[in-house]
C-alpha cells in the first residue's frame, strides 16, 4: 500500500479538525511530548506561554525560540491565552487549569492538540509498551530520507532529527501513540504499528485486560483502507492483529523470532556495534540492513519500522540508509562519558522487559566486562505490579544498587518503596541508596578499570551518572 499524493481522491487524508486559536498556553510545558507540540506552533507561528514545576533542556530550548515559558503553575501564568492544552498528569485542582475553567478558556489534553496538529495529514502511529519511541524515530528518519517531509513527534530526542519534533510540508505524520490514560484513542492511522503488549500503567488501567482492550481499541481506529502492522514476537500483539483480520481489516505482522509477512532472518554481530540481517517480504528477500545500536530488540525495532515506512512509499535502500546512520535516542543506551577507565551509560529501561533488553544488549556491546547498575523504580505501584519480573530481571548485572523511588504523580502508599523491591530482587544483591549523594559516595568506590555503569529508569536518575563522572574524574 502506497499512500498516495495529497491532492489524490483516494488520499485518506482526514478533514482538518478544529481551529487552532493563535494564543495557547502549555500546562507541563517542559514534557517531552508537549515540548514538541510547543515547537510545532512555535514554528507556525503561533504565541505559545506555558509552565512547568522543573527547568529542563526542553523548556529552555521552548524559551529560545520565542516561548514564555514560567517555573511553577499559578493562575496569573495564564494572560490572554485563548485554549490551554494540559498533560494527562495534570491533576484538575491545577490552579492554571482551575483558572481557564472559570475564565471559559477551551481546556483539552495532549493528545488532542496533536490531533488538531495532524488531522489534514496521513497518519503513522506507533503504539506499544516498548520499543515505541525508537522505532518511532527510525520510521521518521526513514520517510525523511525517502522525501516525504513529514511532520514528527516522538518522546525522545534524536540527533539525526536534530530534536524530537518537526514540521514537514509533506502528507504524512509519524506519531509515537502513547498509551497512558489512552491518548493514544485520540488518533485515526492511515498506517499504524504495534510493536509489543505487556502490563503496564496500571495505576491508571487497573488491570491488564483494560489496558489490553485500549489496544484493541487503537488497533480498530485505523481508517478503513489503512494497515495494521503488529509485531508477531509479542503474543498480545500477535493476539490483536488476528482478531483485527478476522474483522476483515488489512494486517501485517512482522518478526524476529516469530513467522509473518516480514522478517529479520540470518542475524549476525557487525562492526557497527549492532547488528546486521537481512529483511525480507512474503519469503523475498529486500536486502541488507546494518545497525548500529545493539541488541536484538533494536533489530525488531528497525523491521518494524522499515515495514511501516515502505508501506508509506518509502524504498528499501532509503530506509535502510536511514537505518544505518541512526544513532540511537537520548536515554537509550545512550553513552554519558568515560573517566578512571569507567564507562558511564544511561538508558530509560523502567519495566522489567526493558531492563532484559538493555542487559542483552550491554553484554553484546561490552562483553567480557563488568556490568553494574543503579536502578532507579518509576511510582510505587509499578514495583508492585511488576514485581516478579523485577525480582529476575537484574540477573546478568555484576552490581546492582536501587535509588529512592521516583514518585511522579503518585504517593508513597499507592505502592511499594524502592528499598522494599530492593530487598526482594533475586540478584545480583541490590544495595539500596536513598539520594545522589549516598549514591556516588558509595558507587564510585567501588568502580574500577573496565567496569561499564549503567544508569537505569525514566525519572532524574539520568542526573546520577554526570555527577559520577565527576568524582570518578578526580579520583586520583
């Protein structure tokens, strides 16, 4: 299926939704996600304002392109805004929020905005409980090297997008979906892709059957003569496209270790870093694609994405060009520096599966060395839910310490404390470290030549191995 050019009749393209006013306000600005959406307008010319409670590389680079943007939400921030666009964290007693209410102002989430961003555009959504933001990034470099000029958003930075968003004149956007408080049920795909199903997100779910459902639910908005393409790898994933065939929908699947329409086949370690295999469509083989990041996940992630891009019109060697020039995401496996012979890694792994994944793929790139942790738990109830994956997961770490749990949106009695999963993780035995500072007095001790550090999980422990670094660089 190739999508056609915007002026066909046949284009698929939706009716442009609702106006955007001139003036929004951003309510969480400094999110990475509602960053993007920032730049979009920023570039469109829009007056942006907006708030944030941290200072973060995203607001400040919102601020230099002409966003007033403030530390702290109070309604004052508002101004003359004429539409507040909020995060789905955002609680309804936000005084900003609770202003715009009694001041008529038009209050609507995220998701929604980046609807009305891409509504007169061809959709490409990326959906799943891993993988999504870098096969989102892989999928966007692949249509901008094949010249479809696409709009992107995607909850990463990238430096071969010089960012995480962009406003391209051509028909088609790519969108990582993201599936907390189903925002990604905004959206209606022309192409959409769904790369794994796996419990997640539960303080808002409550079960996984509900969150199972909200991926059905996504997978049966793609628009009539769209395509459904799920990764056969993941059994839930594997289970939705099935049921989406039998609904009479066009579906295919694609796999690493599982048999579909589009597989990795002859996989084998290069000189890049990653891996090198060779794709194939329907038992024809298209070619060779090199990698650079390492690990079979991000083999799993290129084909994915190389299946959503071709069927958007892009051709094999452009995409597989893309491919190999990727570099990776910020935080995922992404390198922080080298001091006293140590090498310091950062990567977002927050679920049990993401940690397997980066452990796989940190023997790959490092074998032979020793690999330690400092694994940092996302909310209390994530470590309750997952916590027999988290009891396994860390096996094949040399070392292993726990930092004081992240709290996000949550209190410390929605679940389980980072020092309570640290005494039941299996191995290796995980020392529990309750701020930087107890952390790096009592890391970088023990840290010695050829050792490889890994910071792990999605809040500020990513602040943790720059103040290692640090120390490690002054030791004598």
């Amino acid at each position: 299926m190739r999508l056609r050019s915007r002026s066909g009749r046949d284009s698929g393209v939706q009716p442009a939704g609702p106006a955007i006013p001139q003036r929004i306000h951003l309510v969480g600005a400094g999110g990475i996600m509602m960053s993007g959406i920032g730049e979009i307008l920023l570039a469109r010319g829009h007056t942006i304002t907006g708030s944030d409670l941290a200072p973060s590389e995203h607001v400040e680079r919102l601020r230099a392109r002409g966003a007033t943007i403030y530390g702290g939400h109070a309604a004052a921030n508002l101004g003359l805004t004429d539409l507040v666009v909020a995060t789905a964290a955002a609680r309804n007693d936000n005084p900003e929020i609770a202003s715009a209410r009694q001041r008529s102002i038009p209050v609507i989430l995220r998701a929604e905005m980046v609807q009305r961003l891409i509504s007169d555009r061809r959709v490409l959504a990326i959906a799943g409980t891993h993988g999504k933001t870098t096969t989102t990034t892989l999928a966007a470099l692949m249509t901008v090297r094949g010249g479809l000029d696409p709009l992107v958003l995607v909850g990463g930075d990238s430096p071969e997008l010089g960012g995480n968003a962009r406003d391209g004149k051509g028909d088609v956007a790519v969108v990582e979906a993201d599936e907390y408080a189903e925002a990604f049920l905004q959206y209606e795909p022309r192409l959409a892709l769904i790369t794994n199903v796996e419990p997640d997100h539960l303080d808002y779910y409550g079960t996984a059957q509900r969150l199972f459902d909200a991926f059905r639910a996504f997978a049966a908005r793609v628009v009539p003569d769209g395509t459904l393409i799920a990764c056969a790898d993941s059994p839930q994933a594997d289970a939705i496209a099935a049921e989406r065939r039998r609904a009479g929908a066009r579906v295919e699947r694609y796999g690493v270790d599982a048999d579909g329409e589009w597989r990795a086949l002859r996989l084998r370690l290069n000189d890049l870093g990653g891996y090198d295999f060779i794709a194939t469509l329907e038992g024809t083989e298209l070619g060779r694609v090199s990698l650079r990041v390492p690990g079979r996940h991000n083999v799993a992630n290129a084909l994915g994405a190389l299946a959503l891009a071709m069927r958007a019109g892009v051709d094999f060697t452009r995409a597989a060009q893309a491919a190999q020039q990727f570099t990776g995401v910020a935080r995922r496996f992404q390198f922080v520096g080298e001091a006293a012979g140590v090498t310091l890694m950062d990567d977002y792994a927050v679920h049990p599966t993401e940690v397997r994944a980066t452990l796989s793929a940190a023997r790959q790139r490092f074998a032979g060395q020793r690999l330690v942790a400092c694994f940092q738990p996302h909310t209390y109830s994530r470590s309750t839910y997952l916590l027999d994956g988290f009891r396994h997961c860390f096996e094949g770490f040399d070392a292993l310490y726990v930092l004081r749990t992240y709290a996000a949106r949550e209190r410390a009695d929605a679940g389980m404390d980072a020092r309570a999963l640290a005494a039941e993780i299996a191995g290796p035995p995980a020392v529990y470290v309750d701020s930087f500072e107890a952390a790096v007095d009592r890391i970088a001790p023990e840290l010695v030549l050829g050792d490889v550090f890994f910071t792990l999980g999605a809040g500020d422990v990513t602040e943790l191995g720059p103040l290692l670094l640090a120390r490690l660089g002054g030791r004598p």
